[in-house]
C-alpha cells in the first residue's frame, strides 16, 4: 500500500464520520475474534464521541472488472473535536462478501454492522497520515490499496471496505478516531479470475431522473408572482443542483445517446412554471418590498437545455408542487387533491379556460407526460387516497416493491377497479439515500446505490422490469451523477440490462395482482402536519364557497371567479408540498401567506363609510348604505346591521354589487324613539364568511315612534279625563252651595 498527503480542504463533502473511544487492535485476527456482543458494544461506544470527520472527494474504480487492480480513496480529515490529535493513521479494512439482498441491505442501512468494521476478513497495515492534527484542522489524505493482493477479491460480489483511523487525543491514548464504510460491487476478479457472465435475459432497466424543487412562487389574484428567494436561480445556474442534474445527462447524451432510452424525466409542474415565468423576468421577494431577479438568462437556458432532452422520452409529472396527496386526502380536501393530481383548473389560459397539469408540462415542454402515472412520496399511499385518484381517472401507482403486499404474477399489478401499481426497486432507491449526519460512520450513498443497482442489474439478474428512483431532491455531485449514468450504461453495453419503456409498461395490460399497498403509522406521521393541514381545509372551504356561491362572471370584465381565486388555490397546493414534511414551520408559513392573500381578496368588498352623520326624518326613513366592489367580479353579499335599541332594520338583505362598482343601499327601517344612533354594518357572505370591515354610522332622528305616541296619548287622555272629573266636582260643589236655586 502507498500513501500520500496533502493538506487543503475537499471539493465536495457526502458524508460525516463519528469517532470512537474504543481502542482497535492492531491485528485484523484480534478483531476478528470479537464476539457479536463485543462488535454491538464497540459500535454504540463509537457513537458517543465525534473526534474526526471524513470526506470523500473520490473512490475509483465505483465497479472492479477484471482490467482493474488498483482501489484509490481520497478525502479530507477534519479534527473536530475539542482538543489537539497526534499520530493520525489510516488502513483500509475489507469485509466478508454479502451474500445476498438482506446482508445488502444491512450494510447499507447499519454500516457498522458490516464485518469490514469490527471482524475485517482481510486488512492492510496502519499508515501515518499526519503527525499533528490541531484542533479544528484538516489534512487531506490519498490511499492505493492492491485489490488482489491487499483485499484478497477474488470473485465477484459486492464487498464492505472501510478506512480505520487511529490516533492519540491530547491527554489521551490510542483510539479508533473515525470510519468510513462503503461498498464495492466487483463483476470480475482482477486479474483474469471469475466473473459474471450477461445473462440470457437482460433485466429491463428504466431509471427515474427527478426534477424537483421546493416551492418559490408567490401569488395573489390581483397582484404580480413574485419568488419567496432568488434560490432557484442559483440551483438553476452552473454548479447548482438542478444545473447538475441536467448537465449530467447532457454529458452523457453526447457521448451515447442511447442512454436516454433508459431515463425517465420525472418533473414537477410548478417548478416548470416557475421557471418558465423567471425566463421572461421576475421579481424577488425581499425584506425591503420587491427587486428584480437574476436569473432569467439562466432559467431560458436550463429550460431549452430540457426541452432537448425530453423530446421524445419519457416524462412523468409529479402532483403540482409534489403536493402531498395522502395528507389532503386525510383534511377532506379532495377538490385540492384533484387540482394537484391533474384535474382542471389549476391554471387558466388567456381566455379563462381551465388547464391541468398536462397542460403546463405540455406547454413548456411540448411533450406530454405519462398518462395517470403517479409516484407519491415515500413510495406508498393509503387505501383513501387510491380511491380519490381512482376517481379521479385510471392511475398506475408507482410504488416501493418492499411496500406492495400479496403480490402474484409480473407488473403490472391491479390494485383495485381503477388503480394499478408498478413497483421500483426499493433496495436501489434506499441505498441511494443520503445518509444520516452524525452518524456512527461515514458511508457514501451513490456508491452504495451504485452497488445495489450492479447487484439488481447484474450479479443477481432478473427478467423482472427494475426501475430504479432517486431521492426526489437528489443532491449528488457532478461526479456521481456522472459515474452512476455511466454505469447504467456500461451494464447495458455488456448485456446485462436492456432498455425499459415506462410509458409502454403502464399502457400495458395488467399481468398480476396485489393486494394493496402497505400504510403505516410512520408514514402517517410523514406527512404535512394536521394544524397546517387544519388552515389549509378552512381556506379551502372559503376558496370554493366564493367561486360557488358568491362571486360571478361580469359581462364587461370577463373574469371568472375561478381564474380570480386560482392563485390561492395553487398557493394552498403549494403549501402541501412534500418538501415541507421535514420543515413544518415552512408549511405554516405557506398557508399564512394564502390566509393573507385570501383577507386581501375579501376586503377588496366592503361597506364605505359615509364620513359624516346621518339624520331619519320620520319613523321609517330608509338608513342609507354605501357598498364598494373593487373586484373585476359581480358579488354576491348580505348586508348585517347591529342591534341599536330605538332602531329596527331589515333582517337579512341580500344585495348584488357589480364589478369595480360604488353604489348605495337603502335598508328598511323602523325608528321607536328619536335621538342619536351608532349603528354598525357590515357585509358577509350567506355562510358567513366576512367581507371588509365594519362601518359605524352615525345617525339622527327627531321623528316621534310609536312608545313615545302612545305615551303622548295616554298622557293626553288622563288629562282629559282629569280635567272631565275637575269639572264634575266643581258642578256638584257649586249645586250644594246654591240650596235657593233650586226653588227658582
């Protein structure tokens, strides 16, 4: 083994190390001899502590033929620990053969159970890469190890191998400092020894290429999009993630075309609109208002570089904004879902018409996606949300083959009336999951993938179609993004895959049956949380009530209500991306922004003030009202006056106001006494959904009501009748003191 160093920082960092206090044997037959309790035991006492962190810059070869004898790691070792390191040594450390998909998928989702850690068949000897190692600094290291020789390959497999590092904490003693584990698929021996030979059926491979962001865009029915941050420009441009993604298939297009045969372009539509819309100048959001974009050249640019790309291949359109379909079929929001999923009306051309997602990924592609195809996050859905999309049209569910139950037969496979599944390779996708940081050992996820995809592919060949899918965010470098293509197209080269053609697969006729997909608790707790999801379905009952029952079409505006409240529709779907599962704060931020939007529609209709007070004549003098619409819609609202003792309004008053329009309103009432009123007004919808403010009028009145009329006249006849008996009385008295009179 050679070894040389250097010292700088690495271009690129996937994955991190975690240190441990456990001293390691110098000899691979000690650590062979650990007991399986004494290998558990060292490996959770690696965990504890985190002294060196280990980057990779690169591994070659990823796959070892039979012309290859040479492996070659470089990285970068970073001292991240709380004190100085000396006598930092490396070895590369190789483990037994995994021998088949289970022992895979261990060392892929437990790397420090694989043997190459604690029981290494074969090791190479402890090899200085720095002396001193300050805190918090790094040294960059190159090892070359013999294949043959050094690892004792000598047939085909995919093998762990993991770099040991030693060194001397201050004030301390000889301890294992860090791991990195990876795996190395081997197709043939070096050294002219065994290999695989193509089998006579070569698996049909097809590979989902994700196109996916998170949500940027924000709308309002009556203002400019804006983006909520300048992000996508950069990931657009070059050295950005969705710039990579795109390049890296470029490059490997103009090499061998053929490879695109393989690819199945997988594309959310809102981040096509996004960027469709920034390729004609956009504006961001900031914390001072508006400023303009800068990255409209290089969204033209990425977009004409796709339109080459897709035309004629493959595409599959996400749900808009990879909405999270199982959590808006569980908050009963089914007409959102149905947006989402590809019905009309989640946008609207220049004449109002309403499109569907096929529509967007048509317009700014010019190809259309799969028809009824859907990948849903997680690889899985619940029984509910199979029997909306079911409803929706026939869909094919393209799902985790380790979610898909009680299969029989080949894909693809019924489901139920209306819904089939195909499966992807599960073992793949989850080896090409980014692992988990701070873990108890650094590993590298597209090496891991690269390994699973040889062994599906070619060490344990299947007839069987395998489609492979990435992490929906795949944020592989350059580098990896190269070689991974490059190896799904060498395995076809050599005869070991063909092409497969999702499009004709899903067209196809069903060829099995399952018996449904697998819907755990965990994936319930996956999804967009159930307050955000609460917000959503509120503002989703006001959205569909105004376009119902309360806005309509004006024969000189010609908006419909639909293409008015559209923006906040898509912004509520935008608000259930899947994105936000891990970022729920983010999530309750997008449904504040469409609650926002949504009060500013609203109070767009409103009772005006009349700015002085107002004086009733008689008892039924009309109250005088002023409604205002400055909506390019007709609306339709009820006008609700408070209850003022001395004033009796109508009831209930139902009331058109015409698009962009003033106009006034008498309302019925009655007065019972004269004075001075407040009375408040105010406009909702007949559910009672408010619209504007609240006006308080001022009014006056100095007409006499019916209480003070009959009090008046009571009074009046007690007068009368008291003034009648003052009268009798004084008859009667005059009478008694006139006896004389009565003999005239």
């Amino acid at each position: 083994m050679s070894t040389r160093l250097r010292r700088g920082t690495a271009a690129v960092a996937v994955a991190l190390a975690a240190a441990a206090s456990a001293l390691v044997p110098t000899q691979s037959a000690a650590t062979a001899s650990a007991t399986a309790s004494e290998a558990a035991a060292a490996r959770a006492q690696q965990a504890q502590s985190s002294r060196l962190r280990v980057e990779i810059d690169s591994l070659t070869p990823r796959v070892v033929r039979a012309s290859t004898t040479e492996l070659r790691i470089t990285g970068t070792l970073t001292n991240t620990g709380d004190r100085p390191i000396t006598e930092v040594d490396l070895r590369v450390q190789r483990g037994d053969v995994l021998a088949d998909e289970a022992g895979l998928r261990e060392a892929i989702t437990d790397p420090t159970a694989t043997s190459a850690l604690d029981r290494p068949a074969e090791t190479t000897r402890f090899t200085e890469v720095t002396a001193q190692l300050p805190q918090g600094a790094s040294v960059d290291f190159q090892v070359s190890v013999d294949i043959a020789e050094d690892l004792g390959i000598d047939r085909p497999g995919v093998y762990p191998v993991a770099l040991n590092l030693n060194g001397v904490p201050d004030f301390g003693t000889t301890e294992r400092l860090g791991s990195l584990s990876t795996l190395i698929p081997v197709l043939s021996a070096p050294g002219g020894g065994p290999g695989v030979a193509p089998p006579a059926e070569p698996t049909p491979l097809a590979v989902l290429w994700p196109l996916v962001d998170k949500p940027r865009m924000v709308e309002s029915p009556l203002g400019q999009p804006v983006l909520a941050d300048d992000e996508l420009a950069a990931s657009l441009a070059v050295g950005g993630r969705l710039y990579s993604l795109l390049d890296a298939v470029r490059t490997a297009a103009e090499s061998d075309s053929a490879i695109l045969r393989s690819l199945c372009f997988a594309v959310d539509p809102d981040l096509l609109s996004t960027v469709a819309a920034m390729s004609d100048g956009y504006q961001v959001r900031t914390g001072d208002g508006v400023t303009e974009g800068r990255g409209a050249g290089t969204a033209e640019l990425w977009l004409s570089t796709l339109r080459e790309l897709v035309d004629g291949r493959c595409v599959l359109a996400l749900p808009f904004a990879d909405a999270d379909l199982a959590a808006l079929s569980r908050a009963d929001t089914v007409a959102l879902q149905t947006l989402a999923a590809g019905g009309p009306g989640i946008t609207y051309d220049g004449e109002g018409t309403p499109r569907t997602t096929t529509d967007i990924v048509r317009s700014v592609l010019g190809v259309a996606p799969v028809d009824g195809l859907v990948w849903p996050a997680g690889g899985t859905l619940d029984q509910r949300t199979l029997a909306d999309l079911a409803a929706l049209r026939p869909t094919t569910v393209l799902a985790d083959s380790a979610r898909l139950a009680g299969t029989t037969g080949s894909a693809p496979f019924d489901l139920a009336a209306n819904v089939r599944a195909i499966p992807y390779d599960g073992l793949v996708s989850a080896s090409l999951e980014p692992p988990v940081r701070g873990g108890a050992v650094a590993t590298s996820a597209t090496q891991n993938g690269l390994s699973a995809l040889v062994y599906r592919g070619g060490l344990a060949a299947t007839p069987d179609p395998v489609v492979v899918a990435p992490p929906r965010r795949w944020a592989a470098s350059d580098a990896d993004l190269a070689v991974f293509l490059e190896t799904v197209r060498t395995l076809g080269d050599d005869g070991f895959t063909t092409e497969l053609s999702l499009p004709a697969l899903v067209a196809g006729e069903g060829n099995g049956a399952a018996s449904g997909l697998d819907y755990r608790a965990a994936d319930t707790a996956a999804e967009i949380p159930a307050p955000a999801m609460a917000r959503v379905s509120r503002s989703d009952a006001v959205q569909r009530e105004l376009v119902d029952k309360v806005l309509f079409e004006d024969a000189t505006s010609q908006v419909t209500p639909s293409a008015l409240v559209a923006p906040l529709r898509r912004g509520l779907v935008r608000a259930t991306s899947t994105a936000w599962r891990a970022e729920p704060r983010q999530a309750e931020q997008a449904v504040a922004r469409v609650t926002d939007g949504l009060d500013g529609l609203l109070d767009r209709v409103s009772v005006t003030d009349p700015g002085r007070p107002l004086s009733l004549a008689s008892k039924d003098s009309p109250l005088p009202v002023y409604l205002s619409n400055d909506l390019p819609v007709e609306v339709l609202a009820k006008i609700n006056v408070g209850q003022t003792p001395g004033l009796r309004p109508q009831e209930e008053t139902l009331v058109r106001i015409p698009a962009n329009a003033k106009i006034p309103r008498y309302l019925s009432t009655e007065v019972t006494r004269s004075g001075r009123f407040v009375v408040n007004v105010w406009l909702t919808t007949q559910n009672g959904t408010g619209l504007g403010g609240t006006s308080r009028v001022e009014l006056n009145s100095t007409s006499f009501g019916n209480i003070i009329l009959i009090v008046t006249g009571t009074a009046a006849g007690a007068l009368v009748l008291l003034m009648g008996l003052r009268l009798v009385r004084r008859l009667r008295a005059a009478k008694t003191a006139d006896p004389a009179g009565s003999d005239l």
